[in-house]
C-alpha cells in the first residue's frame, strides 16, 4: 500500500508518501521557524496560514519526490490530533478534500502513534522483534514512558507534570537569551561547557524510589533565580556552564527515569523518540545506559525526530486505521 501523509499539528508543514508502511519515498517538511522566531514561540494564528499558503505545493513536491501520481496512492493519511486546532484543520481538510476527489480512504492518524512508529522507519526490525520495547517519548508538548507491548498496543506508563522537556529546553533558551527553537539553541550554546558546573534540580528525584514521572517546571524557575543572583554572569562568558548545565539537568531527569522504569518492567528494547532525540548529549547518555544495562537501544534517525509526515504515512500503512467520513473533526488533545 502507497500512501501520502500529510502533517500540519504544529508549525512544520509536512507531506511523506510511504509504501508498505516502512519504505519512505519522500518526505517534504517545510519549517516555519524563521516566522515564529521574532515571537519567541509559536504563534498559532501566524502558522495555520502559514500551513494553508504552503500546503499545496509541499503535497505536490512529495508526490514528485517520489515519482508517484495520484493513480498510485492507494490512502490518504492526515495528523488530526493532538496539536493545535487551528493548524490541524488545514491538513486535515486538504485530506478530506484530496480523499473525496479522487475518491481514496482518508486514514486519521494520532501524531504521538507517529512519533513512536518513527523509529522502524529506516530499520531492520520489526515492532514484533522489539517488543516489549520501553520509549520515551521526548517533543515539545509531550514527555513521557510508553510501553510498547505490540503494533498498537501502548501502555502509557508516565508523563509530565507539567512542562514537557523541549518545552523546559524552549523556555530556558529564552530566559539565557536564545533564539527559537530553545532545544538546538541550547546544544549549541553548551559546546565546550561544564554540565556538572551548576547544580540544577532534577524533577521526581526525589519521590519514592517506584514513582515514575518528570517535572520540569522547578528547573525552569530555578533557571530564572540563578540568572537574576548572578546579573553578570553572561556578559562574563558563563553561557557555556550555564547552558551545559540546564541542559544536563534535563537529559538527567529524563535518562533517570528511564532507568527507573527499565527495572519495573522486563523488556526486549528500549528507544527514544521525538524532537529532543536530536540532541546529541542525550544520546550519548541513552547509549551508556544501553551498555549499562545490556539492553539494545533503538533511537529514531535525525530526519524523523522532529515533526514530519513520513512516520504519519508509516503507521497509517503498517497497522489497520479505520477510514473516516467527510465528519472527521480535529482532535486537538487526543491522547494515545
Ligand atoms: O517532535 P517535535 O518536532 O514537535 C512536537 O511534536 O512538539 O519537537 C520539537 C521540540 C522543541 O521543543 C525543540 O526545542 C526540541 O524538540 N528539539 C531539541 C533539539 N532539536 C529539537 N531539543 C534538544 N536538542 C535538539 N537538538
Ligand atoms: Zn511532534
């Protein structure tokens, strides 16, 4: 089965065409960073139109990519929760649009099912080989610990209190005076600094020993005290300690977490996925636990960490999606 995918949940406008569920052949995502970036976040009224002026010609960019016609394309796929209402209603009325003309299904996909089929893209094995497989989902509105028991069997084990990690690494950006997104801005800035320099709480270090779960709220307003008790400390070359630092704070709490749930639940794998899997520190860090623990570790490619289509096109081709009619509403918190 060929299927186009078309993602519009945030402020990446994204279309993929995957054959068979795995094999992407394309996979078009156009950013609108540089539109939000003079707000410092994403402004939701500025990247639904941004969707809707763009969308068109990222549909027909991917279907040419992939040297596919419309003929070939068996289903149309569309992100339709969770994410932000007004964004989602662009992608997923050009699908119901797209499905009706020429007359194809139109498979609803959930954006975190995407994120989480997004590491069998580009990969040998089978969700089948992998499970039960662990995950941490890491994104700029999620954060949480999901127990892959088999395709389309999850079992949400933890989630955030509050921020979600990209959200911590966003927001922290801002206040040390970075661009956006905070998380990229963040890595760079801790190049050649000391992560061990200043000690920044970890959330949920403290609870019992079984309690799983992440807070990064506290880290944040910590963040904002030790900038206003040391007003000098950027001007004076502490970027490097201090960005290293913020950012080993929330690699930490995550990896701890992590950890924390490996020993509750016997698994064959564990993975991350999600935009924060970008960064290259937690990376590291997820393979030395790999060696500590003896588990494989399984981490998406860079391309499908951040938001894109091609793992919307995946899962809506490797697992059954029940079609939908010309009703199909957005679901703007649709959970897993
Ligand atoms: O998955 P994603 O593209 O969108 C959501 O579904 O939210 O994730 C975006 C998040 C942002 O918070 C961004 O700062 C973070 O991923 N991010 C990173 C890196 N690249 C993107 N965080 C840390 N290091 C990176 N290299
Ligand atoms: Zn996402």
């Amino acid at each position: 089965m060929k299927v186009l995918g078309i993602e519009t949940s945030c402020d990446e406008t994204a279309a993929a065409v995957v054959c068979a569920g795995r094999e992407v052949c394309s996979n078009v995502v156009l950013t609108q960073v540089a539109q939000h970036r003079p707000f410092g976040g994403v402004v939701p009224e500025i990247a639904c139109r941004a969707h809707l002026e763009a969308l068109p010609g990222v549909i027909d960019m991917a279907l040419e990519e992939a040297g596919s016609t419309w003929d070939d394309i068996d289903a149309i796929a569309v992100t339709s929760g969770p994410g932000l209402a007004s964004s989602l209603l662009i992608g997923v009325s050009a699908a119901k649009g797209l499905a009706r003309s020429l007359n194809k299904p139109l498979l609803p996909v959930n954006h975190l099912e995407g994120h989480v089929y997004s590491v069998f893209l580009d990969s040998d094995v089978s969700v089948a080989d992998a499970s039960p497989l662990l995950m941490l989902l890491v994104t700029g509105g999620h954060t949480c610990l999901i127990l892959v028991e088999a395709l389309g069997v999850y079992r949400l084990l933890a989630s955030t209190c509050d921020d979600a990690a990209g959200e911590a690494l966003d927001k922290g950006a801002k206040l040390m005076g970075l661009g956006y997104p905070g998380g990229p801005e963040v890595e760079l800035a801790a190049k050649g600094g000391n992560p061990g320099a200043i000690d920044f709480p970890r959330g949920f270090k403290h609870h019992e020993k079984d309690a799983l779960g992440f807070s990064f709220s506290g880290l944040k307003t910590s963040l904002r005290y030790y900038l206003e008790n040391h007003p000098d400390l950027l001007s004076q070359g502490g970027l490097p300690d201090l960005a290293a630092s913020y950012q080993e704070a929330v690699i930490d709490a995550l990896v701890m977490q992590l950890e924390r749930a490996l020993r509750q639940h016997e698994v064959r794998t564990f993975a991350c996925v999600g935009g924060v899997a970008r960064n290259q520190r937690l990376r590291q860090r997820l393979d030395a636990l790999s060696v500590k623990t003896g588990l494989p570790l399984m981490l998406t490619s860079l391309p499908y960490c951040t938001d894109n289509a091609a793992m919307i096109a995946a899962i809506a081709g490797a697992r059954p999606h029940e079609p939908a009619g010309m009703e199909l509403d957005v679901k703007p918190s649709w959970s897993l």
